[in-house]
C-alpha cells in the first residue's frame, strides 16, 4: 500500500511530537510530506533531518533555519502552512497549531477535500461554520484528535445522526479540582501547569485549570457533531478514564474508555478507518484502577467554562473574542503580568465590550480575532 502523505502542522508543540512518535511506530504507513513549527527552530532542524520532508515551515526562524540546513543534504523546499496544507501530494494534514495561527491552513485543507485531524480548538471556536460548510462542499473528513472529541467521534461512527440526544463532555478539572474558590486568586503559574493527568502545551494546561477548555470543546462539538449547544453537557471526571460519553433517544448511552495517552486518539485519527497495533501505551485494566467518579462543575470555582458557554450561546463573533482574548490573557499570566482570577475577568469583559457579528464571514471573524487581543491587550496595561 502506498503510504500517505502527511502534513504536521506544529510539529515541535506537544501533539506535533506525539504524532511524529505514532508516524515511527507505523514504518511504511506515512511519508511525511511537510513540517511546520514557530520557535522551537533547534527541534525542527533535528525533525528535518529525520524525516527529511518536501516542504518546510519555520516562521520567523526561517532564515535561520535555512542557514543550518545547508550544512546537510536537506533538499526540503519552504511554503507556507496553507500551501503545505493544499498540496496535492498531502493526503492527512494535522493541525497542531495554537490559536488563529490553525484556520489558514485548516481552511486550505478543508477546500482543498483533505483528511484534517484536528487539534486545534480555536479553528471550529473561531469558525466552525465557516469550515463545516466547506467541509460539506468538499467532501473533507475532519478527524478530532482532542480526546473528548475522539470518543465522541468513536461513540458515533455506524449511529445515525438523528439518533443523538445528548453528548457529555467530560473534564479531569484540572489542578485545582479539589481547591475552594476563595483560595484561586494566590495560584501562580507554575501551580496551573501541574496537571493531574495529561501532558500537555502550557496553552491548554493553563486552559484545563480555568476549564475555559471544556467550554471551547462544547463549541467545537457543537459543530463537529452537528448538535445543539443546549443537548452538550460537562461533567467532571477526575481519573480521565471516560473521555466522554454519548447519548441515544431510546435511552442507551455510549462511552469511550482508555488511559490517558494522547497517542491514542492522534493514531486513532491517522489510521482511521483501520485500528493499528502501532506506538505502544499502557492498557487499560479497570481492577487495577477500582472505581471511577463523578461531579458536576461549580461555576463559581470555573467561571471561564461559563463565559465560554455563553459566548457559545450568543454566536456570532462571540467565540472568536473570547478564545482571542484567552490566548492573550493565558500568555500574561504566564508571564506574571495578571492573576489567575484575572482570566476571566478578561475574558468578561471582553466578551461584554463586543458587538457581535452574526453569521460572520472569514473577514469577520479575524477582525474580531484581532479586535480581541488588542482589547486584551490594553485590559492587561491597565492592570498593571
């Protein structure tokens, strides 16, 4: 079988690399046709080298880049995200991108009738009708790779569409499950990056904390699984086991279960339809794990998962400025420049100084993708 060619978009951040491990576990399988990454420029060189793809994107490294790879037999030519993505010898594209920066390429890839496995959580936040119509128009596949959103993709494959009644997302609650509100407003950032469970990017670390993340994850269903925001609920799951559930009108509910190894559902993802005994994780063995448990988020100790619904519920262009003012919020946290508290104080009044934009454009959205950060922007000055 000829292999398929592969495009990793982000190939440096967390799931970028998790998927180069599961392209290895897998010879013969993917030709790896393209590598995009932002800073991490010492990392892709060594990517390069290895797997010695067609075309190359380095962003603002590029021309550093350009210079080590000269030293060697590197033949890769440089295009950008949205070429690499529409490519006609590209097969999968995986967009591992963070923030706006995946809707060019996802977009490209969609049009272009391309298998996406999605990891980008903004992309559908941001423009999920945009994309979904395209998707329609093209015959594009768009394969979930989040973990919520693999098991719900799992749950459904041979259901009928008509047949959903309600969707459960569920949620380890990151770091500070167990940590009464009044105490939130003294995390520091290196306490928010202690997840229980997951190893992830600092972004969605930082986003698994507020559960601003399960909030964008109903958004994204929403589209994915063409399903009414009102039918997708949350529930806090501390041991990641149950990476969500699915339920059918005549009662039945379907779960998808598995330690929690992003491996899994990036394989899932590019093997798709053929389950492969391919890179190696833990089994799951239920005695060993012994019970499993189950709460409702408190909004008062994970106010962003409301601010996320509600922008959800408004439309528009609302989901861009929220996941937009995030991304810059996030960053100053990181950085020591505001409080944890200060997240989703941001992101209120952000989503509260917009005039929304219904049924936007593309040019809509990323005027509002950019009104939003310099808002956030200028909200973090003010802090200061």
């Amino acid at each position: 079988m000829k292999p398929l060619g592969i495009a990793v978009l982000g190939s440096t951040g967390s799931i970028g690399r998790q998927a180069l491990e599961v392209i290895r576990s897998l010879p013969g399988r993917f030709n790896v046709m393209a590598l995009a990454a932002g800073s991490n420029v010492t990392l892709l060189e060594d990517q390069v080298r290895e797997f010695r793809p067609r075309f190359v994107c380095a962003g603002r490294e590029a021309d550093y880049l350009r210079e080590r790879l000269r030293t060697g037999a590197v033949g890769a030519r440089w295009a950008e995200m949205d070429e690499m993505a529409a490519h006609a010898d590209v097969d999968v594209v995986l967009v591992a991108t963070v923030g706006a920066a995946g809707l060019a390429p996802t977009l490209a890839a969609v049009r272009a009738g391309k298998a996406v496995a999605l990891a980008n959580k903004e992309v559908l936040v941001m423009a999920g009708q945009i994309i979904m119509a395209e998707a329609r128009r093209s015959g594009a596949q768009l394969r979930p790779i989040d973990s919520e959103h693999s098991a719900i993709w799992q749950c459904l494959w041979g259901e009928r569409a008509d047949a959903v009644a309600r969707i459960t997302l569920t949620a380890s609650g990151g770091p500070f499950r167990d940590m009464p509100p009044e105490e939130l407003a003294r995390v520091t950032a290196e306490e928010a990056l202690r997840h229980p469970n997951w190893q992830m990017g600092q972004k969605i670390t930082v986003d698994s904390a507020t559960l601003l993340n399960k909030g964008l994850e109903c958004i994204e269903a929403r589209w994915l699984f063409d399903v009414p925001l009102e039918q997708i609920d949350v529930i806090l799951h501390r041991e990641s086991i149950v990476h969500s559930l699915v339920e059918f009108r005549d009662g039945s509910v379907k779960a998808q279960l598995g330690v929690p190894d992003m491996r899994l559902p990036i394989q899932c993802a590019l093997t798709y339809p053929e389950r492969l005994p391919g890179v190696s994780v833990p089994r799951l063995d239920l005695k060993l794990i012994g019970a499993l448990h189950f709460s409702a988020p408190q909004l008062r100790q994970f106010p962003c998962l409301g601010l996320a619904l509600e922008a959800g519920r408004r439309g528009g262009t609302c989901p861009a400025v929220l996941s937009a003012a995030d991304e810059i919020a996030v960053q100053h946290f990181l950085a020591g420049h505001i409080r944890f508290l200060d997240i989703p104080r941001a992101l209120d009044d952000a989503l509260n100084a917009h005039v929304p934009v219904m049924s936007p454009g593309l040019e809509e959205v990323l005027g509002a993708d950019a009104w939003a950060r310099s808002f956030a922007e200028d909200w973090v000055k003010a802090k200061a």
